[in-house]
C-alpha cells in the first residue's frame, strides 16, 4: 500500500511556542502518511514537549544540539539537510523567522535550515501584535520573496490571552499543505485510465483451475503511477499474488470473459486502456460442476479458445468512427523473437503501442519489481528501455499514451 508520502524525508522543526505541543499531532500525521520524519527542537521547543515525546512518534532520534554530534562519519545537520524533501517549521516563532530572514545559524534548526536546498514551509504562531509587527511582517516577506511557503496562522482565543490572528494552523491543515508540496505533476488530471492487471483463471471443477504466473505487479505499478498523475483509475484485476494500491476502482474478475465484460462494459469513458493482464487464450469447455472424479489412467481436457480482449477494444475503437475513443496499450510477453512477435500483435489487435518484454530475461516479466520492456507503436516507433523499477516503466508508456490523447490514430 502505497501513502501519499512513502518514501519522502520530512524535517519537522519545532520553535519555542506554546503551540509546540500541537507539533506532536503533525508528527503523527505525517508519519501515518508515510513520511519519514526528523525532527529538530530548539532549546525553547524542549521548554514545552520533550524531544522523547517527539521521537516516540517519530521512531528517530530527535536533534537538538548541533555540537551533539552522535556518529562519527556524517555531520548530522548537513547529512539530515541533504536527506529532507521538505522541511517544515510548525510552529515558528518570531524569533525562527527572524533568524530565517538574517540567515543565522546558533543552533541546530537555524543551522539546518542554512544547510537545506530542499523547499522550506512555515506555520508561524505567536501573539497577534507580534504577528502584525513591522519587523515580523518585514522578515515574512523577505521569506516569501525567497520561495518559501507560508501556512498562514489562524484567528482566535490565543494563549496569551488575546483574541486575533496567531494561532498555530491545524495539524491538518499543515499536513495537507507538505503533501501538497511534494504532490508533483498531475498530467492525468481528469482523465480516465483503465487498466488490466493479474492472470486470468479459468475454472475446470470448483475446486481446479487453469491459470498462469502473472503477479499483477506490472498493471497494479501502472494503476499507481496513474493515480499519483491525478487519473481516474478503474483497475480490473484477475489472480494476483498482492493487494490493488489505495485510491483507486478496483474490480475483481476470475475467467478472460468476466475481464472482457468487465473492460467493455467501461472503454466508452476511458481515455487509456492498458491491457497488462495475462489473459488464458484457451479455457475448458466444460466447468464441472462437482469437483471431478478420478477414473482412467489418462484424462484429456477440451479446451475452446478465450475472447482476445485487446483485439476486441482494437475492433471496437475502429467501427466508432468521429467518436471520442481511447489510447489502447497491449503488452506482449515472449520468450523468442520478441520484435517481430510485438509488431505483429500491434497490428493485429489494433492498438497505439505494445510494450512487449522477454519473459525469460532476468528482471523482466513475471513477479520481478523490476521489467526490461521495449515500446513498440503505430507509425514506426520503437523504444528500447534499460531494466528499471516496474513504476518507471508504467510512467514512460503513460508518457506516450498521455501525448496521443486527442490526437488522430493511424
Ligand atoms: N490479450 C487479451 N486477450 C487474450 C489474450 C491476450 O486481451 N485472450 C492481451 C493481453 O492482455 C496483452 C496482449 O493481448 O495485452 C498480448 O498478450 P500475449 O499473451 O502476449 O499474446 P497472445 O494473444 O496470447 O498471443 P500469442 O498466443 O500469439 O503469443
């Protein structure tokens, strides 16, 4: 399962304001949506929440001191300043924006934040006159003008009593606010991607079967990298060995003719097919409906062939003359004579682009993270990709697909 911000690096730095506690909740926020946070106090932060608070959250040891220098082989500010994605002050005090806009370094967090290239966001908090003072107006400014973004405090009942702006925007807001910092492009946005995934299985008696290795990993990288672009994404999926990503459709399907419902019933809306499920060509004539008996020495099964789904979208899509259809993309898994077995199905079964791989090539095909793929479309493209993250493959053919949408097929 894939969080939002998996694999992302957070500098939470906390200044002294009463509001310090409130970094507690952010910390668990952002941890619970998968980010890694580090978290830096100042010496006023530790005044109101202790660093161990901090660090049972976020399960890594919390910087306070730059001279505490733990491991001998990095330099801790700098080796956290390179790791970040972001970093994010909540709460930040008159004094940390001061210093922000003077660049001093006199402590860990003022020193970090010198230290950083990565995008700095910042929730001040503090009482409203210090909120609405020339020099803090003036040092917001002098930040802003330099990139960095500002989650603006809020109005209400302040600690010290006052009632006015300087309050600590939510722990949610904040959160939401990095997420979005770190989002990237949506080239997706509002399109609708359908996507295949898993081996299909096709029933003997309830209890046998007839399937293949596909693991799903190849469709479920691209339903991700679809949804992180903003897409709509309609997964139907067969038999996988893992479970379809988060924020998604997923639709389950056992046999190649509930897929084929399942996927015609839905290509009229979509905008990209990407048929990466292995689908059996042939399934027995007959299901049993009680689990089968032995009784001779040898059994023949009699198999008929399957609907080839791919041929029947690339059929469809030609008789829908002026009307709006969608980017189809095959795939082509083989074990010799890869080129000539991708154009052939590419012409066959009617689609913008087969991404054909070697089944048999270590780090290609079935059940790796990784794939070995070249991109095979209308018109004389090719395009041979070197072994990479299943992820990165998807992202490439998205590319390609989002660039001929709207565009006249040969
Ligand atoms: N495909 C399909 N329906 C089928 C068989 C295949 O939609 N009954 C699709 C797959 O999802 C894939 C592409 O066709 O996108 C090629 O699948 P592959 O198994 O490589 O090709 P086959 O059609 O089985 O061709 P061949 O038997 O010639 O290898």
């Amino acid at each position: 399962m894939t969080k939002p911000l998996s694999g992302k690096t957070i500098i939470l730095g906390i200044s002294g304001g009463i509001a310090a506690y409130k970094a507690a909740t952010l910390c668990s926020r952002l941890a619970g949506l998968g980010a890694s946070v580090r978290v830096i106090m100042t010496e006023g932060a530790t005044k109101f929440i202790t660093p161990l608070t901090l660090q049972t959250i976020s399960r890594h040891p919390v910087a306070t001191d730059v001279f505490d220098e733990r491991d001998a082989s990095i330099v801790q500010h700098i080796d956290w300043a390179d790791a970040a994605d972001l970093v994010v002050v909540a709460p930040a005090t008159a004094n940390i924006l001061s210093k922000m806009a003077n660049g001093l370094a006199d402590d860990m967090l003022s020193t970090t934040l010198l230290a950083v290239t990565a995008p700095v966001l910042v929730a001040p908090a503090m009482n409203v006159h210090m909120w609405e003072h020339p020099a803090v107006i003036d040092n917001v400014n002098k930040l802003a003008s330099r990139g960095v973004t500002f989650v603006e405090p809020g109005t209400g009942q302040l600690a010290c009593g006052y009632v006015g702006k300087g309050r600590l925007a939510e722990p949610d807001e904040i959160a939401e606010a990095v997420a979005a910092m770190l989002a990237g492009p949506k080239p997706l946005a509002g399109r609708r991607v359908l996507i295949t995934a898993g081996g299909t299985l096709e029933r003997i008696d309830p209890v046998r079967y007839i399937t293949n290795d596909s693991s799903g990993k190849m469709g479920f990288a691209f339903a991700e990298a679809a949804r992180d672009w903003g897409a709509d994404v309609t997964l139907v999926y067969g038999k996988t060995d893992g479970v379809p990503p988060e924020g998604i459709q997923a639709v389950r399907v056992e046999s190649a003719e509930q897929m084929k419902d399942a996927v015609m019933s839905r290509a009229a809306e979509a905008d990209i097919v990407i048929k990466s499920a292995a689908v059996a060509d042939y399934r027995p004539l007959h299901q049993e409906e009680h689990k089968m008996k032995k009784k001779s020495d040898t059994l023949t099964l009699e198999l008929v062939r399957n609907p080839d789904i791919l041929q029947t979208i690339g059929e469809w899509r030609e008789k829908q003359a002026g009307k709006r259809v969608p980017v189809v993309i095959g795939f082509a898994a083989e074990t010799m004579e890869l080129e000539r077995n991708a154009l052939d199905k590419l012409a066959r079964k009617k689609c913008d682009y087969i991404v054909a791989n070697n089944v048999t090539q270590a780090g290609a095909g079935f059940g790796t993270d990784t794939n070995i793929v070249s991109i095979y479309g209308t018109g004389g493209f090719a395009e041979h990709l070197p072994r990479m993250p299943k992820k990165a493959v998807a992202q490439r053919v998205l590319e390609l697909a989002a660039a001929k949408i709207g565009t006249e097929r040969a």
